[in-house]
C-alpha cells in the first residue's frame, strides 16, 4: 500500500513499516521497453528505450558508426535513437538452428576473425 511518504508494509506480526520509495532514474525489468517507429515515406526510424541491454547495444552502434546511429535524447530513464537507414531494422521468421559441427566451425571462424583484428 502506498502512502504520501512511502510504502505501508504490514509482516505477519502485523507490525506496521514504512519505507521510503528509492529515488531512482532507472526502470524495472519489467517496465523496460523497445519503441520502433518509422513512416513508409520516410528514410529513417527512431528508436526509444529504457531497456538497458538494448541501450548498450546501441550505444556501440553509435560509436561504431555513427554516419548511420545518433543518440537523439536521453532522459536519465530511457534514450532516443536516430537510425539513417530504416531498412537496417529487420523482422525474422525463426530461429537460426546449428548443428553442433556448425556451432563448432562458427566458434573457430569467430577465433580467427578476432586473432585476425589483434594484428
């Protein structure tokens, strides 16, 4: 239950505590969210999210190329991204299956390519 000054909890001794509400910028899991939005006419789409992962991700999009990501607007709480391109964004009808030898020759291209990138 809340009140003005924070939160009613009663325990099964019926013993009365109130706790503060935490002050906080960030969100809870499961109130974190991905907004896409684009027109048919236009270039370009616009990402919101409060959803740190997906922040992250698109952080590294924006530092790694950022002629085709921008951040927009951050309100503390989520971000705003900018995508040039809008056909950058794609939908997938399942799930990429692998064999165990398909999963093991990724892994070794994936040790190579990043020993390759060392150099």
């Amino acid at each position: 239950m809340a009140s003005k000054s924070g939160y009613i909890n009663i325990d099964e001794n019926e013993e009365i505590t109130i706790e503060k509400p935490k002050l906080s910028n960030s969100v809870s899991l499961s109130e974190q969210e991905v907004c896409i939005n684009f027109m048919r006419d236009e270039d370009y789409a616009t990402i919101y999210t409060s959803d740190t992962t997906y922040m992250t991700k698109l952080d590294k999009l924006c530092k790694a190329n950022p002629d085709m990501y921008s951040l927009i607007a951050d309100t503390g709480r989520g971000k705003t991204y900018r995508v040039e391109d809008k056909t950058l964004i794609s939908f997938r009808a399942k799930k990429r299956e692998m064999s165990d030898e398909q999963k093991i020759a990724a892994g070794e291209r994936m040790r190579q390519w990043q020993a390759n990138k060392k150099n």
